[in-house]
C-alpha cells in the first residue's frame, strides 16, 4: 500500500515537471516568436538591410528617404550630362536634360521597399538579422526622338552638296570654273554608334567622332574643257511681227536658257528651264494660240523661242524626246519646223545622246532670237541642215449664217479659216560637206479650220 503512494507521488511530480518544461518552453517559443515579429514589424515601412539600388545602400531607408536620395545622386546629376558630336571644326553637344534622360526612381524604390516583405516571418527575421545583398538595378530612359533630331540637325550642318564645274562663254572664249567636292554625313552609322553608347553612367560625357564622307561632283571642268567649237546654229526674226510684250517675253525666256549645259545622257526641259509664265515673274500678255484661235495670254511668243531652239538643236543631231507642233501653222518658222510648249501641259524636250557635253548659248539681237550650240571639235566633220515637204494641202471653206441680232450688213469673223497642210520633215546628215544619209524626222498634220462669218439682218 505505501508502495503504491510513492509511486502515485513520483508520477505526479513528473507530470508537474514535464508540464513545467511544456510551459517554459512554450513561453521561450512565444517570446522568440513575439521578438521576431517586433523586429521584422519595425522594418513594415522600411527598406531591409542589405538592399543596393544601382550603388546606393537603402538599408533601413524609407520609400520617400531612398527616392530623395536616388534622386540627388542620379536624377539631379544625369541631366548635366553631355553627348557630344565631333565634325570637322565643330563640336556638337546636347545635354541629357535636352534628351529628357530620367530614371524610374517609383520602380527602384517600391521594388527596394517591397524586397522579401512576401516572405514568411522566419525568412524575413533572417533577411534582417543576417541580411545578405541584394543589387536593384536603376532603370534608365531617353527620348530617341530627340536624339534624332540632334543628329539631323548635324547633318544639315555638315552635308554640303558638291559644286560642278561651270562653263561660261565670255566673248569669244570659254572659261571653266573649278569643281568642289561636297561632304555628306553617315547618318544612319551616326545613329547607332550614338544609341549604342548613350547610359546612365554618372559624370562620364560621351563623344563621337563623326563619319563623314566625300562626295564627288558629276561634271568636272577636264569633261567641260572639250567644249570648243560651235555644231550648230539657227535663229527667226520677230521684230516685226512682235508687240513690246511679245518681245519682252521672247527676251526672258531666252535668258532663262543661255548658258545650259548638257552632259551626255542629260535630258533638256523647255518648261523646266523657262519656268511658269506668270505676271510675277516678269511675263506680260500677247497674241498666242489657243486651238483654232489666236487670244492674247500670259508669256505669248514663248512658242517661238522653243521652236528656235528646236531647230539649232535638231541641227546639232539631237532629236527630240518631247515635241508637238502648233494647231496652226506659226509665221516665223517653215511647216513641220515647229515646237509649241504650254506650261503644265505639252512640253519640248531632247536628251543629249552625243558623246560629249553640250552648252547652248541664247541672245536677241535687232529684232532677232538665235541659239549656238557648241559641243567638241571631235564632232566638226559632220553637219546637218532640215528640209520640209508639204506632200497635200487640205483647202478649208468659209460657211456665212444669218444672224438677227446684228445690224442689216454687218459682219462678224467667228472662226477664221485655215487651210490644212501634211508635211514631212527630213534631216539631211553631210559629212566633209558631202551628203551621205537622208532622215525622217517627223510626220505632221496640220489639220485646215473652217471659217464661219455671221452676216447681221437685223432692220434698223
């Protein structure tokens, strides 16, 4: 029986033991746990130790401290950066501010804040207690945009186009004024070397060397220094079939034109050359043709220049690209030797297919309009002159109506008549003054207008 009260005796005081260590235990655990939630609780609001954006130590910083401080140490700094492009003579700079560099300071900081705040409470006890470290990088951004248009303003800097030679007959001579080279920037290897080597990097300027390359001019004075001899020539009067402002016209567009020069393979534009015939520009109103009638219009007897101009180059063994005749038959030149021009619509053109350059030289002199065209003596063996053959003559009538609303007897000329004419037009090729080839040059058909003449019968 004693026995047995020990033994109950002993078995309690066992369990008061066990339960005791239970309690201390449990407690300890509890105050364990109840510290590490204080400590990683005072860190809610706060960067952890060990956190790096870019350079910078965060540790224990909040969201507004690290952002004040990024922001002393990146953001303030990085738009007095420079970028800077180098050409001959010139440096070109612009600095970040002006290429709205900036870093995303809201991403930097809300990832440094947010770095293992999803982490059970023994990892993040652990991150703070024994932090090991953790780099953010700092993103950086530019507007591109403006870094091109940076450059394109370079390249209108530096690009300069290369100068021809010139010819110029001065009197009796030629004078050649001297080719220059031009320069073009490389604008597109530019871009991506500049690109590739714009960055963040604090108080480090960039430069690049500009590439630049030469660019040669296409007619240089030895390919113009073979113009020396005069091919061809032809000229019309229109002293007495002009007004003052028929002639004034015929004066500015042979102005427009002296002096061109052709290189082989080169294409002439009358109304390239000449321009819009407009009041502004100094061209006047007279008699021109306009379908079956002659009306006065702006620049009127610009038609006889273009079919001069025709001629002498017809005779300098050019053909035409581009012409069209008249509606009517023109005074001043022989049937089929025509060439009308209209701005915006019909035009006369040639290409050059000599081997050798051209220059045309244009002037007026008492009452008369004459073009040169000289061009190598290499070609001085051979001439041309042009023939015409009107092969039939299409008469046109004249029909008289009636009309009660003029007076009794008189008349009025609607539509005065023309007779019509088909023409063929050769070129005859001579050389050493002897003919040897005989050309069609074209097939024309000037087609007659009938005449109407109202015949009044109205009683007084």
């Amino acid at each position: 029986m004693e026995k047995r009260k020990k033994k109950r005796k002993k078995k309690k005081a066992l369990i008061l033991i066990l339960l005791f260590s239970v309690i201390t235990v449990a407690g300890i655990v509890s105050a364990g746990v109840s510290y590490m939630y204080n400590t990683v609780k005072t860190y809610e609001g706060l960067i952890y130790p060990g956190v790096v954006v870019d350079k910078v130590d965060l540790s224990k910083k909040t969201p507004e401290e690290a952002k004040k401080i990024l922001k002393s140490e990146y953001l303030d700094k990085i738009v007095t950066k420079q970028l800077s492009i180098n050409t001959p003579g010139k440096k070109h700079t612009i600095k970040f501010a002006e290429m709205n560099a900036k870093f995303d300071l809201d991403k930097a900081t809300n990832e440094a804040l947010n770095y293992g705040k999803n982490l059970n409470l023994i990892s993040r006890y652990k991150l703070i207690k024994n932090p090991v470290q953790k780099n953010i990088n700092l993103d950086f951004s530019y507007n591109d945009n403006k870094v091109k248009s940076f450059i394109s303003n370079v390249e209108k800097e530096v690009n300069k186009e290369p100068i021809n030679a010139k010819l110029n007959k001065v009197g009796g001579a030629f004078n050649i004024s001297e080719q220059q080279s031009g320069r073009k920037l490389a604008t597109d290897k530019l871009q991506k070397d500049v690109l590739s080597k714009i960055n963040g990097e604090i108080g480090v300027n960039i430069e690049v060397e500009a590439p630049i390359e030469e660019t040669k001019s296409t007619v240089t004075s030895d390919k113009l220094r073979v113009v020396n001899t005069r091919i061809s020539s032809f000229s019309t009067s229109y002293g007495a079939i002009s007004s003052p402002q028929r002639a004034n016209n015929i004066q500015k567009a042979v102005q427009s034109i002296n002096g061109t020069v052709l290189m082989p393979g080169d294409t002439f534009s009358f109304n390239g050359a000449v321009g819009e015939r407009t009041a502004a520009r100094g061209y006047q109103a007279a008699p021109v043709i306009v379908g079956n009638k002659v009306e006065s219009g702006l620049g009127g007897g610009i038609c006889q220049v273009s079919s001069t101009l025709y001629n002498a180059i017809l005779r300098a063994n050019l053909k035409p690209t581009e012409r069209a005749h008249h509606t009517l038959p023109s005074s001043y030149v022989p049937l089929g030797a025509d060439a009308t021009v209209d701005w915006g619509t019909i035009d006369y053109k040639f290409k050059n297919t000599l081997n050798y350059p051209i220059y045309i030289e244009a002037y007026t002199a008492g009452g008369n309009v004459a073009f040169n065209v000289y061009s190598s003596s290499q070609l001085a063996s051979k001439s041309y002159d042009i023939t015409s053959e009107t092969y039939e003559t299409i008469p046109a009538t004249t029909q008289t109506v009636q009309d009660a609303s003029l007076p009794e007897g008189q008349q009025q000329i609607v539509q005065k008549a023309y007779t019509g004419y088909k023409v063929r037009v050769y070129k005859n090729n001579y050389e050493n003054g002897k003919l040897i080839d005989k050309e069609l040059i074209s097939n024309d058909f000037y087609r007659p207008v009938n005449g109407l003449i109202k015949v009044g019968t109205k009683k007084s």
